[in-house]
C-alpha cells in the first residue's frame, strides 16, 4: 500500500507511512475490517507493533473501539477510482478543464496546490500514481507545476526533495546545484526569467542550466533564450467546481495531464 499525505503532520505522516509496521499494520487491517490485538499479534510479530498503534491512533488515522481496531483513512482502489470518474461532478470537472486557457488551469492548479496544504492522509491499492501540485515563490516569482511521475523533473519538485534529503549525486540537478539554499536560488530564477522575458542577455551560470534542463526555458536555432513555459503577471478565474477532497483534485490533473499525454505541467507568475 502506497500512501499520501500532506498538511500541518505531514512529517508526522511521513515517519509513520516509512514504519514496515504501519505498513503490515495497515494492509491486514483493511483485508480485516475490525482485528483484535491478539490477531494483530499474531499476524505482526515485529516488536513496535502497540507503539505504532498508538501512534496511529494518536493522528486518528486508526481507531480503537471495543477493543477492535479500524482504519480511520480511505484506502483508494481500482474500483474507486472507477466510481469516481463515472461521477457528473468529476466528469464536467475534467471536461471543463481541457477547455480552460492556460491562465485558468493555472489557477485550478494553485487551487489544487493550496488544498495540498492541509491535513490529508490515504491509502492507495496495487501500482496506481497520482498527480501532485507543487509550489516555489517570492515576492517577484511564483513557479507552480504538477507532476506525474519522478518529480524531481521540475525545480518545485526538486526543492521538495532537496528537503526531505531524498538526492543523490545520481540526480542530474542535485549534481549540478547540490544544496543550494532556496531563497538564493530563487533570486537567480527570478532575475534570469525576467531578462528573458524582456529578451535580455542571460549570462551562463547553473541557475541557467537549471532552467533549461527542466524545461522553463529553451535555447532556440540562435542560441537564444526562449520561455517555454506559460508566463503571467497575475491569476485567472477560478471555473472549476469539484468538492475540496484532494484525492479527487489528485484525480482530476492525473486524467488531464493523461489527456495532454504529459508528465508534468509548469506555469510561472512573474511580478514586477
């Protein structure tokens, strides 16, 4: 079982979701509705099997109650996902969404994104992955994109596990801008994208190549530098109507980006 969370315990989340005991934990409880302690024990024999369930019980993700144990999360399946996209709600989303102008799905985007902000926790069955909205800014740059699969293809992306300590070497832009702190680094992004927006000259430097490597900007025929991603000054209209859960916004942008048969989306807010 694969699990996302996000939201003011998502570090929380995140040390439980790693425990091979939550893990065992969590897939003989949703095969065994309402377990006992005693099945438990006898199913999971590792020997922090009661801490895990208090710690779980603690950020409500099981409950106990007389003296059985449930799973408090949803669990995604195949067949859930099913249902779901068979609702009129999701499908007029979703339809509404492939008409939208790139102005607007960047703000269903930011919409998405900032839902990811609070507290989520969901389980997910077989080989399913789902879309995830991530966001770098400062006051001059808002660099906002949603991506499928690895998501260290994007700078949001890559800031995110830079954070969490999950890069290598092996990682093409952790080998090119290692630890680099992320209000600096922003700082560059911010005064390279405004020059070629401007068609200024950029000088060549790692912030540069960074932004080429992950697509947000292009070296044409000339050898000149081309934004290539959507850039605008401010947001659109919010259009679409779909119920705040996150795993159905996590939904939506995985159909639309299957629809646009890309891995990843990026957009840019540029102030000033």
């Amino acid at each position: 079982m694969k699990f996302y969370y996000g939201g003011n315990h998502k570090e929380a989340y995140q040390n439980l979701a790693h425990k091979p005991t939550f893990q065992q934990l969590c897939h003989y409880l949703f095969q065994h509705e309402a377990a006992i302690l005693r099945d438990l024990k006898k199913e999971i024999t590792n020997h922090d099997l009661e801490k895990t369930i208090d710690t779980a019980i603690k950020l409500q993700l099981i409950v106990r109650k007389d003296r059985r144990y449930r799973l408090l999360f949803p669990v995604v399946t195949p067949a859930l996902v099913a249902n779901i996209q068979e609702e009129k709600t999701f499908q007029l989303a979703l339809q509404t969404l492939k008409k939208e102008s790139d102005q607007n799905v960047l703000t269903a985007l930011n919409y998405f994104n900032n839902l990811l902000e609070q507290d989520y926790f969901y389980g997910v069955t077989d080989a399913i992955s789902f879309a995830t909205a991530t966001k770098l800014e400062n006051e001059k740059l808002h660099l906002i994109s949603c991506q499928l699969k690895d998501q260290t293809t994007t700078l949001p992306g890559y800031f995110n596990a830079l954070k969490k300590s999950e890069l290598t070497e092996e990682n093409s832009l952790y080998a090119l801008l290692g630890d680099v702190e992320l209000n600096y680094a922003l700082d560059q992004f911010s005064y390279i994208i405004q020059r070629t927006y401007q068609k200024k000259k950029v000088r060549p430097s790692i912030f540069r190549q960074a932004l080429v490597m992950t697509d947000i900007l292009a070296i044409d025929d000339s050898d000149n530098l081309q934004l290539a991603v959507p850039i605008f000054d401010h947001y659109g209209e919010q259009v679409i109507s779909l119920a705040d859960d996150v795993f159905k916004w996590q939904l939506l942008f995985t159909r639309f980006l299957d629809f646009k048969e890309m891995d990843f989306l990026q957009f840019i807010i540029l102030k000033g």
